[in-house]
C-alpha cells in the first residue's frame, strides 16, 4: 500500500494509530494541531488512523475548528503499517486516568521506526521511551506540551534521525514476537 499514500515532500506527517475511544486522547491532539497552525506551521499535518465510539464528536470538534486533522478511518493492518512507515512521527495519546502501559500500538510505531511522542502516564511506558531513546515523553492532556513536542521534532530532523534507528532497534529487540516469546517461556520455564 505504501505506493497508493501520497504525501507532500515538504509535509511532516504525525500520525495516530489506534481504536477512538476514552481512553485515548484526541481532543489534545485536534487542539495541538490549533495551535501548530496558529503558529504558522503549515506543513505540520495530523492523521487519525482508526473508528470507534467517539470518533463522530472528535471529527465534529475538528471541523468546527481551524486544524488540519484527518481523520481516515478503520483500514487494514497492512494499509495501516503503511501509513506508519509513510509517517514522520508517531504519537501515543493517552488520557491521564488510564490504566495503559506498552500497548501494542506502541510496537507497530517502533517497527515503522518512527519517533514517537508519549501521553501515557505509566512509568514503564515512559522509562522505555527515556531509556531507549526513540521519543519523548509528555504530559497526558496538555495542549501546549504537546503542541512543543511536535514543533521541537518538527525543527530537529537529526534527533528524528536517531530517534527512527533506536524506534526500530527496539522493536526488533523487545518486540519481535519470535525472539519476545521465546523469553516469556524461558521466564515461565525457570
């Protein structure tokens, strides 16, 4: 799928990948992207890949506002991996009150070794993204954090360049599922 997406050379794409429901936060999402346009960043733009619940009032709060949010739906996982890989950023939006910690969507943005920007507020989730390098962490529901995050990579295409090579070694080292599980059973084992 990845011949059939096209993107602007001078787009920065940021991309969410995930089911629309509460625990998700794209509200701060529709409204970062506010404020990235009320800056003047043009070329800054947001995709919303996935459906559920919710999604009909985020869509109606986005186009009741000046934003460029898409949103595009369910799709396939293959028609979503290349979005991801299409992708310049990642962005895991989580509300504050949720129980997450690494989903699996997480995985998916790693593999498409893409920086990510992390909402969830569990401390296992933001340990790997300091630890491991491939993003950064922010405050869950906050507008202007968020909005920072995404300008800040925006403006540093070398941090970005090492944040995709750490995301995808990563993904190869922790979440590949042939060397993951193998792990899990050792650990179960002893």
């Amino acid at each position: 799928y990845t011949e059939t997406i096209i993107k602007d050379e001078l787009e920065f794409g940021v991309t969410y990948a995930e089911t629309l429901v509460e625990s998700y936060d794209i509200s701060t999402l529709i409204y970062a992207s506010v404020e990235i346009v009320k800056r003047g960043n043009k070329n800054i733009k947001i995709k919303i890949l996935g459906n559920g619940p919710t999604e009909r009032e985020w869509k109606k709060i986005s186009e009741s506002l000046s934003c460029d949010v898409e949103f595009l739906g369910y799709m396939s996982y293959k028609k979503m991996a290349a979005y991801l890989s299409k992708s310049d950023l990642t962005v895991n939006s989580v509300v504050k009150k949720s129980a997450a910690s690494i989903i699996t969507k997480n995985e998916d943005y790693l593999a498409a070794a893409k920086p990510m920007i992390n909402t969830c507020s569990s401390h296992e989730c933001q340990n790997k993204v300091e630890h491991d390098r491939f993003g950064i962490n922010v405050e869950a529901e906050n507008v202007r954090a968020l909005t920072d995050a995404i300008i800040y990579l925006y403006e540093n295409k070398e941090l970005c360049r090492e944040f995709r090579k750490n995301a995808r070694q990563v993904a190869e080292r922790d979440f590949d599922r042939k060397n993951s599980y193998k792990e899990i059973v050792n650990l179960i084992n002893d």
